[in-house]
C-alpha cells in the first residue's frame, strides 16, 4: 500500500513498511468476524460523511483494504479534497482498488 506524496525515498520505504503494517492488521480483522470486510466496508463507506477529516482519512485507508473496484469513484471524489490528509489518504485508496480491479 503507498502513500502518495512527494518524500524523500528514505521516507517512502517507511511511509511503505507503516502503510503495509496496516493493511494487515485491518484485514486480519476483518477476516476475523463472519462477514467482517463487508461490514467494514459499509461502516468506512458511511463514515466517509463524517466531519471529522481523521474519520474520513482512516475510512479511505479501510476503504482500500476491504473496498471493492466499484468504490473508486467514492475515492477519488477526495482526490481534491482542502485536507492533505484526505488527499492523501484518498489517492491511496485510489491506488489500491486499481490494484484489486487489475488483479
């Protein structure tokens, strides 16, 4: 999972290693309840209304995870978003639900 940004490479490859820590432990517990990433995804999908921008980053980063390809355009309406940490966390999720729709 990257986050996207420009940084330094020493700061992407920890940016990576963090990024990669989390992806795990938010599928492993999800795949811990019977049905845990589909009620994720519904919990992140409605938290994304929040107004609290740290609610709306970690939505997108569980988005990314337990996401489906159709959600992208729930990503990317983000992308422009006035926080950096929404952009960024947006552009993330972007780039995993790519990923899983190549996949």
């Amino acid at each position: 999972m990257l986050l996207y940004k420009r940084q330094s490479p020493a700061h992407a490859l920890h940016s990576d290693f963090l990024l990669e820590h989390t992806r795990g432990f938010i599928a492993g517990e999800a795949d811990a309840q019977p049905d845990g990433r589909e009620q994720l995804r519904r919990i992140a999908v409605r938290e994304l209304e929040s107004h609290d921008p740290r609610t709306v980053a970690w939505s997108l980063i569980c988005l990314g995870v337990v996401g489906l390809p159709e959600d992208l355009p729930m990503a990317e309406r983000f992308v422009a978003h006035p926080s950096d940490l929404i952009q960024r966390s947006a552009l993330t999720c972007q780039f995993e639900l790519k990923r899983m729709k190549r996949d």
